[in-house]
C-alpha cells in the first residue's frame, strides 16, 4: 500500500482526492492546502497548511496539484525528502526549472511524472495501440484541435502552456519521436500578457508533419486529433472519447470526373467501440504501477520537460496583439 499525500485542493485537486480513495494500492494519508478543503473532496483525511507538515506525516509519493509557479519549489522538497512525485502539466514554469525538477529526482532515483491526462484518454489509448500495431503502416501527419471558451480560473499561463502543451505531448507520443522543427503564430485578444490563440506547425524526428489548432477565443468546445497514414486516417474526438478509422478505399470510380483523381480515395468509416475509463484514474495507476513495479506507463519528468521546451519555442514564435470582439 501506498501512502499518498495531495498537495493542492482545487478544481483538479479535489478530482485528484476523489480517484486516490478508490485506487486500490494506494492510501490517500494526508492533504495540504493554505485555503483548506473548499471543495470537501478530502473529509476526514488529516489537513495540512503547508507542504513540510504534510511531508512530516509521512509519505511514499505525493500527487502535486498547485499553480504553476509552485511546481518546482514543492517539487524540491519532495525529492529532498525521498518521496516519489506526480506533478500536474506543465512540469515547471520555466525549462530552466523543470530541468532542475529532472535533475533532482533522476540523482534520489525517485519515480517523477506530468499529469498530461491526455495521453490516458480512451480514445489515444487504442489509437496508440493501433498505431504500433500498424494498422495506419508510415504515418504521414499528426493534426490536432483543442479550441473551447476561455477559463476564467486560468490565471498563470497562456494558452500555449495550458492548453498546448497536451496536444505537443500527445503527438510526441503517438508520432514516437520529439521535435525537431517548430514554428507558430501566435496572438493576445482577451487578456493583456498572456496569448490566447496558437497555430503551431512542426515536423518530428522521423518525418511526421504536425499541426495544432489552439485557443481559449471559441464559443464551441473541441478536442480532435487526426493521424494520417497510408492507410487512411484515425481521427480520435477526446471529449466523447471516440475512435473513427477512415479508410482508404480501393474500388474504383465508375464516375468520370473522379476516375481522372489518382491519389487517395473515399473507402470504408469505421468507429470502433471499446472499453472507456475514466482517463485520470488510468493515469493514477500508470504512477502507481511505476512506484511499485518500475513500469513504464507513465509521462516522465524528461517527456515533461521536452514538451515545456516546445511550448517555450511556440511562445517565442512570431505574435500579434490586438482587441477581440466576442460578438
């Protein structure tokens, strides 16, 4: 059994709470937050103020769910206590930092993770296991769109780090290699300091033309990732946690205005149907299973940073300001 802290008690926090005390082989001791437990996630669990009297109850592993800017200080702290980590995404609010989060834990050999939750949906799960089953052969392109209403409780980062970074994660691992390219547009509508809107392209290691979509501006709610290969498409809808395989077909067009197109053509639609946890409880045992048996399920602090470092290229990238008129 693992004796788990949770640090932060907020909007994710408190999900947090609620999957630890049902998780088998994992005890949820203690939490902390200087706010207490607004949300009543964790009620009759001992409470703490701060992170060193949580530490002190004693602990295996904590869960790490505070605004950015604290990921690195309570990170330290854990590793220098021996306790194994699981930070929410982005592992850090620098590169500079997170690199100092990898360091630490990779010299205590601690087990460190990123909550990029994502990558536990569903829907990527069996895409993932297609994909290295080679059901899609070369893959060609990774096209992602994660545009929604922008979330006032976002306060700490722009869309880039809060949003994107899911979508730079999940193609790194469906792709099976890290960037090599990347360039972006980028622009500030809503909220001085901050960006709001991204269009990213870039290219993986091995070839993969990548493509994300981003942006807090939209009134409709999305989360489609599209693989293209060569043979047809996987497009995954993460908000219903849905599969579809667009096929490549090979029956030939009797009309003649499409008989003279020799490239790709329309073939069989298929949505698959499988089993569809809850993707923060697969992402749990993931950590869980790392602690206890060394498996590689998770997103390492490494993976983590990676993805940071893309998300600081897309920033830096070239940029408009400007009004937006939501009408």
């Amino acid at each position: 059994m693992i004796r788990v802290g949770l640090i932060g008690l907020g909007m994710m926090g408190r999900h947090h709470a609620r999957v630890l005390q049902q998780l088998d082989g994992v005890e949820l001791v203690a939490v902390s937050d200087p706010g207490g437990d607004v949300h009543g996630a964790a009620t009759g669990i001992p409470l703490y103020e701060n992170v060193d009297d949580l530490i002190a109850h004693g602990l295996d592993a904590a869960i790490v769910a505070v605004p950015t800017a604290f990921h690195e200080p309570v990170g330290m702290k854990l590793a220098e206590a021996g306790v194994h980590a699981f930070i929410e995404k982005p592992i850090a609010a620098d590169a500079e930092s997170g690199q100092r989060l990898v360091d630490v834990f990779a010299t205590r050999g601690l087990v460190g993770a990123v909550g990029h939750i994502e990558r536990f949906n569903p829907a990527l799960q069996d895409l993932k296991r297609r994909l290295e089953a080679g059901e899609l052969g070369k893959v060609h392109q990774i096209a992602t769109r994660r545009q929604g209403p922008f979330p006032g409780r976002i306060t700490d980062v722009g869309v880039a780090r809060d949003l994107g970074t899911h979508d730079l994660d999940l193609t790194m691992w469906l792709g099976g290699e890290r960037f090599s390219e990347i360039s972006s547009q980028s622009a500030t509508l809503v909220r001085d300091g901050r960006e709001d809107l991204i269009a990213v392209t870039g290219r993986l290691k091995n070839g993969v033309i990548t493509n994300h979509l981003v942006n807090w501006l939209s009134p409709m709610k999305e989360r489609v990732t599209t693989v293209t290969g060569e043979a047809g498409a996987f497009v995954a809808d993460t908000l219903t946690a849905d599969l579809t395989f667009y096929e490549n077909g090979s029956v030939e067009a009797e009309w003649d205005a499409l008989a003279s197109f020799r490239g790709v053509k329309e073939g069989n639609v298929t949505r698959f149907a499988f089993p569809k946890p809850e993707p923060l409880k697969t992402e749990h045992e993931a950590f869980r299973d790392a602690i206890l048996h060394g498996t590689s399920g998770i997103v390492t602090l490494e993976d983590g940073l990676h993805t940071l470092r893309a998300a600081e290229a897309v920033i830096n990238g070239p940029s408009v300001s400007g009004s937006f008129n939501s009408r």
